[in-house]
C-alpha cells in the first residue's frame, strides 16, 4: 500500500473515532433517542414515535451512559423533575428496561385513583370529558373517553379511559417516599405503571431523562421505507410533548 494510501485510511478511521466519540458524547450528556413501541403513553405519545430525551434535565445518573457503567454512585447536577413531565425512566425491578411515563407523583405525596380519578393528597385531581377517541394500538381500532386532566401545578394533558372500573381504577393510597416518583401513563387502562407492583415507586437514580420533541413518527415499520410514504405522520414531526 502506498504512503498517500495509508495516510488516506488513518484519516478515514480517526474521522470515524472521532464521529463516534462525539455521538457517545451528545448521547450521555445532551440528548437519546428512543422510540415508543406500545399504547401505555396514548394519546400523548403513539407506537412508532420516535423523540429526543434531554439527559441533562434531572441530573446525570449511571444510567445516564451508556451499559449503565457504575462510574457515577448516585446522582450528580441535579434539577428536580416537575410533576407532569413526560420522563424515561428504567424500571426498579430489573434496572434495565427503559419505560416512558408521566410523573404524577412527587417525594410525600400520596397518590390514589378512586373511580378511575386520579387523587392527589386527597384532592380530586380536575378531567374534562373531550370526546370519544379512536386510537389504533398495532392496526387495531379502540375507542375511549378522552379527557383533558388538569394536574395541580397547571399542567394540562389528554388521557384516555377505557371505563372507570378497571384493575387499577380504585387504589389504595400510595405515600410517595423521599427521593421517589410516581409514575403513570396517559392511557390509564392500560398501562404498567407505578400502581403495579413490577414498577412501583421509582427511585430519581433511575430517571434517564425528560422526553421533549418528537422528531420522527411513522405508521408502520421505519425500516420498511418504501412504505414511508403513505405511513409517515409529518403532522408529528419536530413537535415538543406536553
């Protein structure tokens, strides 16, 4: 192999290192994506979603990096989460699974739902029926009541309801510990969340990051891209999640 060969092949892999190095780091500190595979998150978040998470907004755990490396002991930077941020978080029972809920529950809050209501401290917690909603969860058509819930800070989301009498629509009261959250999904008939005990509270170590745009969303399956055109949701694209 000639000099300017090789001179031209140590350029080509030092540009890969380097592309791959700064990706790794964008990933860690900045922003991951991830996309949403199930109906938990309806309507807010749909199957075939795909958003960007803002790592840096709670702070940076272990499972901030990547493998989850053990190079970080608790948390560091912290800025504490919101109630009604829409978060990544990897569930308590394996410290591995990545989930996508809404936090509704804050460190000493005590969480019940009664009537399928969310309840908050013992305050009823405000929904305004919207209409009735046809959602799609993997080609199959499902109608719910939707509403709009009115949490206590102000923030305002659509959530859906199947009915008001499901497994985890009347609850025992649930006291948030100190350094945990409560997490639910907007599809609140289906959806494991901190009501079951797989989940249950989650520890602010486990919080990956805050879910903030949607930059892609399709229909279908995104490797399938000769479908694209008719399965592509551009009405999604690049919008920020409320």
């Amino acid at each position: 192999m000639s000099k300017k060969n090789q001179s031209g092949t140590r350029e080509t892999v030092t540009t890969a290192i380097y592309a791959v190095l700064i990706a790794l780091v964008i990933r860690t500190f900045a922003y991951e994506p991830f996309n949403i595979p199930s109906g938990s998150m309806f309507p807010t978040l749909l199957v075939g979603d795909y958003l960007f998470v803002s790592k840096s907004s709670y702070g940076y755990s272990k499972y901030s990096l990547p493998f989850s490396l053990p190079l970080i002991s608790d948390r560091v930077l912290v800025d504490e989460p919101e109630r009604g941020d829409v978060a990544v978080f990897k569930t308590p029972s394996d410290n591995a699974t990545d989930y996508i809920k809404r936090i509704v529950g804050l460190p000493g809050d005590e969480i019940q739902v009664v009537g399928g209501i969310l309840n908050i401290n013992g305050k009823l917690v405000g929904r305004q029926f919207v209409d009735l909603h046809i959602s799609y969860d993997h080609g199959r058509p499902v109608q719910q009541s939707r509403y709009l819930e009115t949490l206590p800070n102000g923030v305002k989301h659509y959530i859906l309801e199947s009915g008001d009498d499901f497994q985890a629509d009347n609850t025992s009261v649930y006291s948030v510990p100190k350094g945990h959250y409560f997490m639910m999904g907007d599809n609140r008939d289906h959806s494991n969340d901190s009501r079951y005990p797989d989940v249950g509270f989650v520890p602010q170590v486990n919080l990956v990051g805050r879910a903030e745009v949607l930059f892609f969303s399709i229909d279908g399956s995104a490797w399938r891209f000769w479908e694209w055109p008719k399965s592509l949701r551009f009405g999604r694209f690049f919008t920020g999640i409320n």
